[in-house]
C-alpha cells in the first residue's frame, strides 16, 4: 500500500510492508543519492514484517518530485516531520529510520517527534577522506536507543572510527567489507547475500529486544 502524504516540503510517499500482527513501525527513508530501492531498504521492508514490524519506506519530497539532489538539512527534516503523523496512525511505537543523509535525520528528530529508537543505516559520520568533519554529535544527541548499521570499508566513517558511546547511547553492528552502500567485494570472506542476511538478522534482534 502506497499514500501521498502532504508535508511543508512537498507531496513525500510512504509504501507500507504490513506485519500481520504488528507490534512496532518501522520508517525509514533513503540517502542523499538513491531512493527506496537501496538494497538494505529492500531486504528489510522483506524481512521485518514476519517478526511484527510494519515497515514504512518513506520517499522525502526531493525524489518524489523527480529531483537528482537532495535539499538542505532544514528541508529534510521538515518532510520527516511532514510524514510523522501518517506513520504514527498505526498507534504503534515508531522507530525512526534511515540510511546515510537519512540516518541524520532521524537521529536529529528522535527526541522532537518522540520516536521509540533510531535506526541509522550508514551512518555518515564525516565525508569521506574529512574525518575532522564529524557528525557524530548527531548520532550522540538522537535521545532514544539507537543502532548503527555500518560497513566495515564505509568511507563515510568505518566502524573503528565511531566514538565511544557514554552511557550506551548507541549500539554498533559491522557488516563486514561492506561500502556505504554494503556492497561486498566479490573476493570478501562473505557472500553478498550474507551481508544483508547479517543485516536482517541484526535489526530483527534488535527491534525484537526494544521495550
């Protein structure tokens, strides 16, 4: 199921993958350079709804009004606000999501929109070649239980680049040689499939262990 939601920037669309009894939702949007067809999107708009988690693919007003780049942070975070009270209607706890640019959003809205954790795929922790430019204020500040979800070669910030999380702010699991966008070389000691299996896996656990 697929709605056209109105926000202050723009028509968004949110395509539902329904848990058949759902205890949670799921929405999580794109990067800066892709849409909902990412392939972590995809495995776990598959994947998520067997352990009671309605997934909601969101698509920011850029890409549905057939954009190349993505607008300012402000404007992203204005859409993920825009789309909050359609993915809220389930009356379900929320856990916001996103990968990369969409990661920062969710982590920067969390606490404002009262989100029940954050799901940040590819975490961009700087740009790449730029750790001195680091977000992980960001990540730090989201307020609700957090994972990240990052491959090992991201150039966007590898694992070992993560700041030490005080308090457990935030969980860490690595895709091993994984890019930003957890693609695998073909001569890694894991197959392709099994990257996303390991991400799938993760998430499951996680969200299975959320209050």
């Amino acid at each position: 199921m697929t709605e056209v939601v109105e926000t202050d920037a723009g028509p968004a669309r949110v395509t539902w993958h329904p848990a058949e009894k759902p205890r949670l939702v799921l929405a999580v949007s794109h990067g800066a350079g892709g849409g909902i067809e990412a392939r972590d999107l995809r495995v776990l708009a598959a994947a998520l709804p067997a352990h009671g988690v309605s997934v909601a693919l969101v698509e920011q007003p850029w890409r549905v009004a057939g954009k190349k780049l993505a607008p300012a942070p402000k404007t992203l975070d204005a859409g993920w606000r825009g789309i909050w009270p359609a993915v809220a209607a389930p009356g379900l706890p929320v856990v916001s999501g996103g990968r990369s640019a969409g990661a920062r959003v969710a982590c920067r809205t969390a606490t404002e929109l009262g989100a029940h954790a954050v799901l940040a795929l590819s975490f961009p922790l700087h740009p790449p070649g730029k750790p001195e430019k680091s977000r992980a204020d960001e990540l730090l500040g989201a307020g609700v239980p957090t994972l990240v979800v990052q491959g090992g070669n991201d150039p966007f910030g590898r694992p070992e680049e993560f700041p030490e999380a005080p308090g457990k702010t935030y969980e860490l699991l690595e895709v091993p040689y994984g890019d930003h966008g957890f693609a695998v070389p073909k001569r890694a000691a894991i197959t392709q499939e099994r990257a996303l299996e390991l991400i799938t896996e993760g998430v499951a656990e996680w969200v299975g262990s959320l209050g």
